[in-house]
C-alpha cells in the first residue's frame, strides 16, 4: 500500500460515505517498521541474529537513512525479509520504499553559483632564488652521478672490441713462413692469438690507441688463427675474430721443367765451430750436405800448453749410440733431409776435423775446423749458461730448463725479433722448439757455437754441458 493510499475518509475511502476526512500524514517506511517490531517484541538485536541483516541496514531501514542502505537490488532483498518476519505484507512495504525513495529523489538541491572572483593582479616575472640555485647544482650533479653510473655499467656489459688492420682481409694468400698480425683493441686490452695446432701467441694493445701486432709462423697450405680480446678492467672476453692465411703450394700439375745440369755439391757445417773448446772429449760434428754421402777425418795438430803429449787412440769400435773414436776416417751415408750429425771422442790437444762431401759425378767439396780438446773433468751441474741472439730475422721459440717450460715473458717472447738475446741457465739440459732454426746463434758458457739450423728449418733442439746443440724428434 503507497503514500497515496493513506489519505482516507475514515474508516472508508474517499466518495464511499460522508465521515470527516483524516488529514494525519501516512507514517513513514521506517516508522511503519519500527511499529511492527515493537509490536513483535523484540529489538534490533534480536531481529539482526534472526534475520541475519546487520544491524546498521536495520537502524538505517527504521530511521528512514536511505543513503546508508547498500544498493537497491540488495535493499529490496532486505525490506522483503524483513517483513516477512516482522508480520508484514512485503509487496506493500517494498512500494511504501519505492515512493519514498522517488520522493528523495525529486527533492534536489539548488544549485547556487559561486560568486565572481576578483581580478587578480598580474604575475610577475620568475625571480632566482638563492634556494633555486642551490636545487639546480644538486639537480646537476645527481644528473651528472647518474650519467657516470650508467657509464659504468654499459662498459661493463659492452665486450671489448678487437679488429684486424693487417692483412686487410680475413682471408687473405701470402707466400711467406712468417707474417706480423696487427689490429685494434681496447686500451690496454689482451689479445691472445690461438693458431690450429694449439699454438697460444699473445700481444698487449696501446693504452692510447689499443694498436697491437704479433709476428707468427705460416706453414705450406691453410692457416687458421683466432682472435679473442681480454678487457685488463672487466676481464671479458670479445667476440673470436677467425683468420684464415693460405700459403701456395707447390704447383704439381705444371709440366716437368728440363733437367737443369747437376749443381755443385754443397755444405753447411753446422758443428763445430772454428776454435771450438771440448772438456770431455766429445767434438759434436753436424751439418747439411747436397752430396749423398760424407767422410769425417781427424788430425791431432798439437798438444794445448801445458798438457801431457798423448799419442791418438788406435781405432777400436764403438757401441752403437756411444761417440766415435777419432782413429780413421768415417765413411757416413746421407739420408735425403740432407741433414748428418755424428759424435766423435778425441784425446786432449789441438784438432783439425774435416768433413768432405760426395755425390756421383760431382767434386767433392771439404769444409775443416780446428777444436781443442782439453783433459779437464766433465761440466759441473748447473753452469749451462746458452745465449740465444736473432741474427738477421725473428724467430718464434718455446723453451724448456730441464724439464720446466718458461714463460714466454720470462725470457723476452715468445719471439725473437731480429737483434735481440735471450740468456738461458740450466743444470741438465735446455730443450728448445724454434720456427726458424737458421736466424737464431747460439753461444754455450761464452764459446760460439753458431747457428741452431737451416734458414726457415722447423725443429726440437737440446743443448747438454759439454756438446753443442743436436736436434731431435722430442716434444716436450
């Protein structure tokens, strides 16, 4: 039942009969439910336990506080719920809601224009304050800070660079046993250069401009090296850069040329060197020949000052292995490297060694030296004293004291340039891996022994006290 049907006529409705008119308002929806709940005896308490409505949308729903009820789809909810236990017709109270809630809504406010506001006066211009001075230096700074930061971390994650400069190609042809690879770096930055075999070179860049170039061997065919670049600060690594140098081979597939007439026979003695001075008898001959085969005679000039004048040793067979006696001339067949290499014992005094070669049809071609052999003990331990020097060109070199690889740092490499000495001491021996035998000159205890090979010769050498360098076949 709606506000509109609370106006009676009495008892009846209005035009029903002639009673007095009441005019008393309708009751509200709150009063009307705060009536039935008084009339059922219970407070608000005990209507919110048994209708599980909280209290606040009660006292909300009985003191006519519409805004404080939730939203009318869970308020109708409530009003029907509510009436039901309070005894009441639902239909009739959820329409006593609906017309006061419309009236609520009519009813709106004035809207009342705010008065004008006075004319402000004009700005006036920015002024510099001390206070603004001072947040913009600490603006700047903060900035600046920040900037260095971020500076800093690009570095860090940024990989050093590295460049190759020469050759101009990555994949270049050169007909060389050697070339230098130079490029770009960081400042200061290490670049280690990895060769196919396993071979490691490193060179350290400019710490103005981060030039760098290294000198490393080439051999017939493909060379594949890698450069890789090592930051001094961040210690990362760049990015490999992969170098291929092809040297020519020999063209095969050219006619035969003429046979050229037979060359006169040549030879290189390597061992011993002119004045040459042996403490133990032991006169280490070695060299190269184009001939097929060689004869090594010996001849006792002289005895040193002060020695006691001994007669030859009669000839007598030697173990295989051990140094020959130096009673009758050696007759020695060349294998075809070209390469010999005999040891010979003579007794104290003053020698002269000649070896002649021999090939068919051709001269025979001698080279002699004269070596003094003394009575003294052999070498005591520990005074092997080598010095290596790089005469007309560099050569790469690894070395071994006895036993003990050393560093290429340690001594100067690991390549000799041309003109430069390294100082080598051992105890027993110092084995030496060089690719290029014939610019390297050795000198043993002050003696000069002469060159370790052949010009662009690739090989193992040992040097002991008391004998010249003899190459082998030994890796270390």
């Amino acid at each position: 039942m709606t506000a509109r049907h609370q106006i009676r006529i009495g008892s009846r409705r209005l035009g029903r009969d002639r009673s007095v008119i009441d005019a008393t308002p309708a009751p509200s929806l709150g009063e009307v439910l705060q009536a039935a709940r008084e009339r059922k005896g219970v407070d608000l308490y005990r209507a919110e336990r048994d209708t599980k409505i909280r209290l606040k949308y009660l006292a909300a729903l009985e003191d006519d506080d519409l805004a404080e009820l939730p939203p009318p789809v869970y308020t109708k909810g409530f009003i029907r719920n509510y009436a039901l236990y309070l005894g009441l017709e639902p239909e009739e109270v959820i329409g006593r809601w609906r017309d006061q809630l419309a009236l609520q809504r009519r009813q709106e406010r004035v809207v009342v224009a705010p008065p004008p506001r006075p004319l402000a006066a004009p700005r006036r211009g920015i002024s510099i304050t001390p206070g603004m001075i001072v947040a913009g230096m600490i603006s700047i700074v903060v900035l600046a800070f920040l900037a260095f930061i971020g500076w800093q971390v690009f570095r860090f994650v940024q990989a050093p660079p590295v460049a190759l400069t020469h050759p101009a190609s990555l994949v270049s042809e050169i007909d060389a046993d050697t070339i230098t690879l130079a490029g770009t770096a960081g400042p200061a930055a290490t670049v280690t250069i990895r060769a196919a075999d396993g071979q490691v070179y490193t060179a350290r860049a400019s710490a103005e401009d981060g030039r760098w170039s290294h000198s490393v061997p080439l051999s017939k065919g493909r060379n594949d090296f890698t450069l890789i670049a090592r930051d001094p600060i961040t210690e990362r690594d760049s990015d490999p850069v992969n170098v291929i140098i092809t040297v020519p081979l020999p063209d095969v597939t050219s006619p035969p040329s003429p046979i050229p007439s037979p060359s006169p026979i040549t030879i290189g003695l390597l061992s011993p060197v002119e004045g040459a001075t042996s403490s133990d008898g032991v006169v280490n001959v070695r060299g190269t020949t184009t001939g097929t085969r060689i004869t090594i005679t010996t001849e006792l000039l002289g005895q040193l000052p002060g020695a006691t004048p001994t007669e030859p040793p009669p000839p007598t067979a030697s173990p295989e292995g051990s140094p020959t006696p130096a009673a009758t001339p050696l007759d020695i067949t060349v294998p075809a490297t070209g390469a010999f290499s005999e040891s010979l014992t003579l007794a104290p005094g003053r020698w002269r060694v000649t070896v002649t070669a021999f090939a068919t049809g051709l001269e025979p071609v001698s080279q002699s030296r004269t070596v003094n052999v003394g009575g003294g003990q052999p070498p005591v331990q520990g005074e092997l004293q080598v010095v290596l020097e790089a005469r007309g060109g560099a050569s790469w070199m690894r070395i071994v004291v006895d036993g003990q690889a050393l560093r290429p740092r340690d001594w100067g490499g690991p390549t000799l340039r041309n003109g430069a000495t390294a100082t080598i001491t051992a105890e027993r021996e110092i084995w030496i891996r060089t690719g290029n035998a014939g610019v390297v000159h050795v000198t043993i205890n002050g003696r000069e022994v002469g060159m370790l090979g052949n010009r662009g010769q690739v090989g193992n050498f040992i040097i002991e006290p008391g004998s010249d360098p003899r190459q082998t076949t030994e890796s270390r």
